[in-house]
C-alpha cells in the first residue's frame, strides 16, 4: 500500500481521537481506486473477528481481548504490514481454522491503543476482498496464504444507475431517522460518499442485521446483486422500525394520558378538600345510610364496617375502588333477615292450585301439609322437592303456582348444560369480572330471603370437568342440615338459604348424583290419561291459546271427541306440549278464516277438518286387533312416558341359533337368551317337543329397529312370545305384560308402573300380567287411572301361559 497514503489516514485518526469524533472520515472515490490496486503480501497475519463483519473501504474500530489477537495487533502495529480479517462462524474464545469464514477482508491497521482494562483497541480500515487459501501457521496468532477476490464490473453510470443509487441513500436516510441509536452525522456521510461500492458496503455494515446476512453480502461478487439484496434489507429494516417507532409511540402517548390524568385527579382532590369534599365520601354515606336499615347479624356488621374502611383507603380513580363498592352495594342487595309474609290459608292455597293445574293431588297435598306445619309451628324450614317426569306435565309452572299460592316470589334457575362450579358459587372477588352464583344473584333480584326457587332440568347437570364439580356444588344449597350458612366464594359470607322452598325438576332421576338425590323428596309426577288430557285441554290450553290468538269464546269450539282425536293421532306424549301446539294451529287456521271473512265460519271443530289442517295422523295405532301366535304386546318406561312394546318370535328351520334384531340393548339381549334358555330347560312342562330346539332358528324381533331399546321389563314378555311359537298357541291381544324374568322362572318386579299403565289404556287393552310385588304400586295410583283394567298378579312363569295363551 502507499505509504504516503496509510500516514495520512493515520495523521486523520489521531484528529478525530483527539476531538472524540464519531465518525470516521470520508474515503474519496480516488483513495479507493488506491486501496483496490495496491501491493498485497500472499503470506498475511489472520484476526478472527466475533459478531460482526469488515467491508472494504469501511472503517471500523476493533476491541481485542484475546491473547493471540493482542499479540498480532502488536505486531502489526509495528511493522505496519496489512491483516486479513475474517468472521467466525460461531463464538468460540479459541478458535481454529474450521470456525472461521473463507471470504474475510483485507484491512489496514490505522491506530492501536492500550486499554485500562488490558485490552487493545484497533481503528481498521478494510482494503479489498480475500478469501484463505490455507494455513501457514497458527501460534502464537494465525497466518494464512490467501488470494484476493478481483472487484466485478460496475454497470455504466446512466440515469438508471444514479436513481438507484440515490433511492439507497434515501431509504437509508430515512432509517438513520427514525432509528434512535444512530448518529445524525451518518446523514452527512451516507451523502458524501463518492464509490458506489464504498455506499453499498458502508449501508450493509451499518444495517442491524445478522452476522450471517452480512457475511452472505460480502460474499456477492455481482455489483447490481449485492444492491438488490442491500436494497430488500432496508426495506425490511424501515418496515421494522416503523411498527417499533408506532408501538413506541402508542405507549408513550398512552403514559403520557395517564400522567395528565393522574395530576389532574389529584389537582381535582386538593380542590374538594379545599372545599370540604372529600372525593367518594357521598358514596361512603349512603353505604352506610343503606347499612343502618339492615337486618343482618353482628358478625355481618362488623365485616360490612372493615370492607367499608378499605373502601375509604382507595382513590375513587383506582380499579380496586370499583371492586369494593361492587362488593359492598352486593352485601347491601342482599335480603338479610327480609322474608315475605306466608298466606296460610289452606282454602286458598288449594284453590290457586287447583285452578293452575289439573291432577297433581301428590304434590298439590304435599304443599297443603307444609302450610299446615308452618301454620302450627309458627317456623320450619323449607321442604326441597324435587319433581320427576316426562315433559309436558307441568313441572315447572307448578313452582310459579306454588309461589303463588302461599304468596312467596318466584325465581327460577335453567341448569341444563351448566358446567362451571362458579355458577353456582360464585368466584372470588380478587379475579377481573368476578360475580356472585346464581344462587345468591336470584335471591338478591328477589328481594326476599324466602322465595320459591325453582332449579329447573336438574338431571341436565354436567358432572366433574376442568371448571369442577357443579351438582357437587349443589349439594350443600339443598341439604337442609348445611344451607342455613351457604358460602358464596364472591360474598365469603355464610348466607342463610334454609328459608328458600327449593323445588328442583327432572325428566330422570338416573343421571343425578345419588348424594344429590339423597337431600331431596322424590315426587313422582306421571302422564296424563285421556281424560285428564281433555280437561287441561278445555280449562287452560284452550283459553289460553285463544287470548294469545285474540279469539272470543263464540268464534271457536271444541268437543271433547275432537280433543280425543287429536290426543290419539297426533300426540303421543306422557304431557301436554304437543297438544297445545295442535290446538294453538286449529286456532290460527279459524282466525285466518275469520279475518278473510269467508262468510259464516263453523265455530265449531270437527273430526273431518283435522286432516286439512294438521295433516295425515303422525302415530299409527296401537291397538292389536287380532290374537296371533308369537306375538305378544309389552309395556315400556321412557323418558318421555310409557310405550307399548310389540315383541314378535318366529321358529324357521335350521340348528337351533338364535337372532335378535331391533336395536336392542344388551339387557334386553341377555333377558332374550334368559327366556330362551328357560323355555328350553322346561320343555316338557310347557308342552314343546324338545327336538324342535335343535331342528329350528329363532328369531326375536322388537319393531322400530330404529329406535333403541333395553331394560329387564320385557323378560315375561319375550318368554310369553317364545312359547306361543313353539307351541302354536296365539296371545290374547288385549292383555300387555311387563317384568322382570330369573333363571329359575320368578318373575321380578319393575318400575314405571304408572306410565305404562297410561300407555297400556292408550291401546285399549284391558289385562295386565305384572309381578306380585307391584301390587302396592297399582294400590297406590289414583283409582281414576286404572278404571277399565284387570290386573294378574304372578310370582312365576308357570302362571302366565293359562292366562295369556289360547
């Protein structure tokens, strides 16, 4: 290199230390051509360089700390020959020849200083592209053959060339900017630059971006591919600080609102006490107005008064301010002590139920009973009923008509689907959003610490999940040994609910928790017979579709073989809803009639207009007509109310294999194979040849193969059909059977008696075989249901064929 040269930029150097510059001089266009075309060695000493990556015509201070780089640059310093500096490929504090680069750059040292802290400080000036060739020595530092990377050629200078160049410089501009920690002067640099290739290798040195990416510029050969990759990284690099800078900017002027706001809520305080208004105070008073006309105990008081303190302790502007009062006007909310006053009038009280409901008596009685004790004892606490059946029966409205008649509020609680304990309990009052449970929110909208509280679809309670254990959680609102101090986690405060008449509703009792079941009093709430339908239909469905349709009792009638009709073909329910439905459709079609005016509308509904209007009958029906052999009627508990069950048996000839179809459950398949076995263990008893059992197949069929079917009711039935099959005898088509069968031919009692006694009347049958043991369940249901049946009690098997066969 020129020697005139490398004094001159060392005499420079020296300037800009002295006056703490902090950039380094400008290398002209012509100085370059000087660097590029001067004398190299092939034999040079190599400086691994950590994090970062020289450029030609680039200044760069260096710090060495590492024994080998301090000896090198020591000895360079002296005999002011030219180094090779090289990246390493990863952070090694010794690194070999494999951790480094192949393409380095040639440098100049300009100026070596000793640190305080023992390092050296090195002003580098890269000179021209090199790539290592191999090593010639690696102690006491490292030195390397290497040849050096021939400069490609520039395109010719146009129009294009400049544009392109200047848009460089703009972006880069633009970035020195916006970016914080760069230097203004680097404007002033970037602007002076002369070499088009000294601009691109200055803005790649400069540029926040890896290692590698630096390292991959350097080793770009192509002029114009160099400026394109230079040019994507700083349009990267604007796009970056651009969202940095808005983020920035958004927090700062968010700061800065919440430091205007503070001081002026402060300035605002200074002047209401200035003026004897202490902010929240008026707040503060009516909470504790409110707190006077309380009826809650001591303890209550005394933690409404330290919650009330903490209250004071808050700035009004706090969010914790907004969680205590919440908290505080919940305590206030609450109905501590507040009970309506109960009507005891037993007259009235029947009354107001009789002329909400028809039928009922069970619960309707229960009710009367608890407004006699309380009427005697002066106070008890409050029976937990829970109410199951089909729907339809009136379940739910039952819980606002028993409000209604002891003059108590009516809240009710949908649970189905319910999930998350914390509906129940609530959540703790330190969590964002926290609320009270359901429970508690009720009774605060009711006013009064003794409704009637309706937990409606109970059995639709999930069980434990992630968010706990819910009908777990209902376990202590409906003991009544443990909900005089239900805890709400929101309140933390023992709430007394043993006042509250909790009337719990279900379609089943299978699927709610037996301990939850334990705490309440079952009432078994049946479907309707025919009657009983027609009645509903007549006293409440009827008018009440015709107030909600605006008709007048004159403009439309119905008779009670109408009703009757509409009840067998196109209902099929244990309830009422399908009902109302038809009639509010018969309803709507007579007040279209009405407001075309289509001259004199018959009031009156008949028999033939019911297709018109409701369509074909939707339910077959289910009366068997004739006696046939291997066919035998069965009665079936559902959900939704008692079915009949048609259980068919046919022998064909084969090796004595039995199928079963119908989508039967596997209860009802071992009930199959029960009688089938039994049937065969007493073939000569019963009369059937025995051989029959290996010469033919049987075949057990339940219809409506699409619906599922299981349970042990149907065991007599299926025996009844297989011995009507292999002895040829046919089954009296007015009788229906329902029970249990064992191995040794007793017959075991079911349940469901009532429901399927409402279906069996549905078929018009007249018999029913059951078990001895379900005696006390005929014995118990309102003689009004079983009027028209004869009931044949058996203990075996052995009884029913006499009785059912012919």
């Amino acid at each position: 290199m020129n020697d005139d040269l490398l004094h001159g930029f060392e005499n420079m150097f020296n300037d800009m230390i002295d006056a703490k510059a902090e950039f380094i001089p400008i290398i002209s266009e012509s100085d370059e051509e000087l660097l590029l075309n001067g004398d190299a060695p092939d034999d040079i000493a190599l400086l691994p360089l950590r994090g970062n990556v020289l450029f030609p015509g680039v200044v760069m201070p260096v710090t060495a700390s590492r024994k080998k780089s301090k000896l090198l640059l020591k000895s360079v310093n002296k005999s002011h020959m030219p180094i090779g500096v090289v990246a390493q490929l990863n952070d090694a504090d010794d690194p070999n020849i494999n951790d480094l680069h192949k393409i380095g750059t040639l440098a100049n040292v300009i100026k070596v200083l000793n640190m305080p802290d023992g390092s050296i400080m090195a002003i580098l000036q890269g000179v021209k592209r090199l790539k290592i060739n191999f090593l010639t020595q690696d102690a006491p530092f490292f030195t390397a053959n290497v040849s050096y990377i021939t400069e490609s050629k520039m395109p010719p200078r146009g129009k294009v060339f400049k544009s392109q160049l200047e848009q460089l410089r703009t972006m880069y501009d633009q970035l020195i900017k916006q970016t914080q920690h760069v230097p203004n002067e680097a404007s002033f640099a970037i602007r002076n630059i002369e070499s088009p290739r000294i601009l691109l290798n200055f803005i790649a040195s400069h540029l926040e971006i890896s290692l590698e990416e630096k390292q991959a510029i350097l080793e770009i050969d192509e002029f114009v591919i160099r400026a394109n990759k230079i040019y994507d990284l700083l349009t990267r690099e604007l796009n970056a600080v651009e969202v940095r800078n808005e983020i920035r900017e958004r927090v700062h002027n968010s700061m800065d609102k919440q430091q205007r706001d503070y001081i002026l809520s402060q300035q605002l305080r200074t002047i209401q006490e200035e003026l004897g208004e202490i902010p929240g105070e008026q707040e503060i008073y009516e909470l504790e107005q409110r707190a006077k006309k309380k009826k809650w105990g001591k303890e209550v008081a005394e933690i409404f008064n330290k919650e009330i303190n903490k209250l004071r302790h808050y700035q009004p502007q706090s969010p914790d301010y907004s969680v205590q009062l919440n908290y505080l006007n919940l305590m206030l909310d609450l109905p501590w002590g507040e009970y309506s006053k109960d009507n005891l009038d037993l007259v009235h009280a029947r009354k107001v139920l009789d002329r909400d409901h028809y039928g009922l008596e069970k619960v309707k009685e229960r009710i009367i009973e608890y407004i006699a004790v309380l009427k005697l004892k002066g106070d008890m606490k409050s029976p937990i009923l829970c109410l199951v059946g089909p729907p339809g029966v009136g379940k739910t409205s039952l819980g606002k008509s028993i409000a209604s008649a002891i003059n108590r509020k009516y809240i009710r609680v949908a649970l189905g689907g319910l999930h998350d304990e914390a509906e129940i309990r609530g959540h703790r009052k330190t969590y964002i959003g926290a609320m009270p449970g359901r429970i508690l929110q009720n009774i605060k909208k009711a006013g009064t610490s003794n409704p009637v509280f309706v937990l409606d679809e109970i059995d639709k309670v999930t069980g434990m999940t992630h968010n706990g254990d819910p009908s777990s959680a209902l376990l202590e609102v409906l003991d009544p040994e443990q909900n005089t101090a239900f805890h709400d986690n929101y309140l933390d405060i023992d709430y007394d609910l043993s006042n509250v008449m909790f009337i719990a509703t279900a379609n089943t009792l299978s699927t709610i928790q037996p301990a939850l079941l334990d705490r309440m009093e079952v009432i078994d709430l049946s479907g309707y017979i025919l009657e009983e339908k027609k009645e509903i239909a007549k006293r409440h469905l009827i008018p009440k579709q015709m107030a909600e349709h605006g008709l007048k009792k004159s403009q439309i009638s119905f008779s009670s073989a109408v009703l009757g009709e509409i009840i067998n073909e196109y209902t099929r329910e244990a309830g009422v809803r399908q009902l109302e439905k038809c009639i509010a459709k018969i309803i709507r079609h007579n007040a279209v009639k009405i407001v075309k005016d289509e001259g004199d509308v018959d009031k009156t509904v008949r028999k033939e207009s019911l297709k018109e209007i409701l369509g074909l009958p939707i339910h077959r029906s289910e009366e068997r007509t004739t006696d046939s052999v291997g066919v035998v009627t069965g009665l079936a508990w559902t959900s939704v109310g008692g079915e009949i069950l048609f259980i068919e048996s046919s022998l064909s000839k084969g090796k004595g294999n039995l199928t079963m179809t119908g989508n039967l459950g596997d209860v009802m398949k071992e009930s199959a194979t029960l009688a089938y076995e039994y049937v065969k263990s007493k073939a000569d008893e019963l009369g059937i040849d025995a051989d029959m059992f290996e010469t033919h197949n049987v075949h057990i069929h339940v219809p409506e193969g699409a619906t599922p079917k299981d349970g042990p009711s149907a065991g007599i039935t299926i025996f009844t059909a297989l011995v009507s099959a292999f002895t040829h005898r046919k089954v009296r088509s007015d009788f229906a059977l329902t029970g249990e069968i064992t191995l040794r031919g007793q017959v075991m009692p079911v349940g469901g008696i009532k429901e399927k006694i409402l279906a069996a009347k549905r078929a018009k049958i007249t018999d029913i075989v059951l078990c001895s043991e379900n005696r006390r369940d005929i014995e118990d249901i309102d003689q009004e249901y079983v009027k028209g049946l004869t009931f044949h009690y058996v203990d075996t098997v052995g009884e029913i064929a006499p009785l059912v066969l012919i």
